[in-house]
C-alpha cells in the first residue's frame, strides 16, 4: 500500500512565523501535491510537483513556497504565517501514467494565532 | 475552467437506505472522474474511479457512472451501513494522470442513523 506520511496532524503558530510543513511518501511517485481544505470550499490546489526541484503554482499559491530537493519528499512553507492560512493542510502523490489516482496523507491542522 | 458540483448536505439516512450522491462536471477536454471518502479525522482515501464515458467503478458496494452526455458522476449505494458515515468528494482529472491536481467539489457530509 502507498503510504504518504505528514509530518504533524496538529500545528499551532504565530502569525509572522515561517511554517515548515513535511510531507514523504514511500512509493517513488514523480507528482506531488499540497491541498488546502476548508468548510463550504472543499479542497483547493496549492502548489504541485512533477518531479525533483520543479514546482508549478495551484489555484491558490499566494502566501505559499515549496521545496522538493528528493522525490520522495515534498515540504510546504508558509514565509509569513497569517490567521487566513488557518486551515487543514492535505499532501498526496501519485505515479507519472494516465488515469492514476492521487493518494492521500492525513492531513495537519494548523492554527495560526 | 473546470468545475465539480454536488450537494453538500448533511445527507441523512436511516441503516439500509439506498444512496445516491449527485455530481456534475465541466471540463476542457475529456477527463478521468472519481470518488473520494474522508473518514473524521483521516485524509482522503479513494474509493472507485473512471477514465472513459459510460465506464463504472465500483468498490466496497459503492458504483458511479461515467455519463458523457449528462457530465455526471453520481455514486449510489443500495443498501449503506452506519460506517459509511463520512464525507464524499466527487473529482476530476483533465490530464489523466493527475498532474495538474484534482479539481473537487466541495463534499457531501453523509450521516447514516442506525
């Protein structure tokens, strides 16, 4: 079974802080993805990667930076924590190939005060 | 742009009720369709998908059809149990592989009541 690992399921920070948020998966995917869920907006697409130091922006990217430096490990970076990006954070990966699912982490909950 | 819609609920039904979650779509070109279950507290798991028009997933007594003329995806279940008590995200893909993302709909919070 595909395993993507997160590395926090709850966060709490301060506004201003720099939040690093981890994400590993163990099935040599090449895309990566970071989701932010919210009530009544469900899941929308942060930022994705396809493979190892390329990113490419989401729906929502503003406030946001990644990092993939191993292509089994895809980090999400908040440069300057504000209370809007309170919200349930949601990492999945899958493989390169046509019609193949996106596996899920368990998602962090992270509160910016 | 690509869209999902579906009803957003709660939905409540009683132990052996049949299910049925409507979802539509828009979308350029010819995309892959899906189903997710969110369980509290845990991330999304998939639970069946469909890459071609008039295909049927299927999984754990849940089935969807892939309706090209009507853009629709709708999961029904013929008799649910109070485990299937989750949230339901109806998704899709344009590339296929998914490596532009998901687009979602927003989730149907279903209730099952023994």
């Amino acid at each position: 079974d595909v395993k993507v690992t997160q590395s926090s399921r709850y966060l709490v920070k301060r506004t201003g802080e720099k939040v690093f948020l981890e994400c590993v998966q163990d099935m040599d995917h090449e895309n990566m993805f970071w989701y932010r869920q919210d009530p009544g907006l469900g899941l929308r697409l942060i930022y994705f990667s396809y493979d190892v130091k390329m990113k490419e922006k989401g729906d929502i990217p503003e406030g946001y930076s990644v990092s993939r430096e191993k292509k089994e490990r895809f980090s999400l970076i908040l440069e300057s924590a504000s209370t809007n990006q309170t919200s349930m954070y949601l990492c999945a990966s899958s493989l390169v190939r046509q019609h193949q699912p996106q596996h899920f982490g368990d998602g962090t909950r992270l509160s910016i005060l | 742009g690509n869209s999902v819609t579906q009803m957003e609920g709660p939905v409540t039904l009683s132990e052996e009720a049949f299910l049925t979650i409507n979802c539509t779509y828009t979308a350029t070109g010819y995309p892959s369709l899906f189903w997710y279950v969110q369980y509290p507290g845990e991330g999304l798991q998939l639970l069946l998908k469909a890459t071609k028009a008039d295909d049927k997933g299927s999984n754990k007594g849940f089935e969807a059809t892939y309706r090209k003329e009507t853009t629709s995806f709708h999961l029904e279940k013929g008799s649910v149990q109070v485990s299937d008590s989750a949230v339901y995200f109806c998704a899709l893909s344009v590339s296929g592989g998914g490596a532009d993302g998901l687009t979602f709909g927003k989730g149907t919070h279903l209730i099952i009541q023994p």
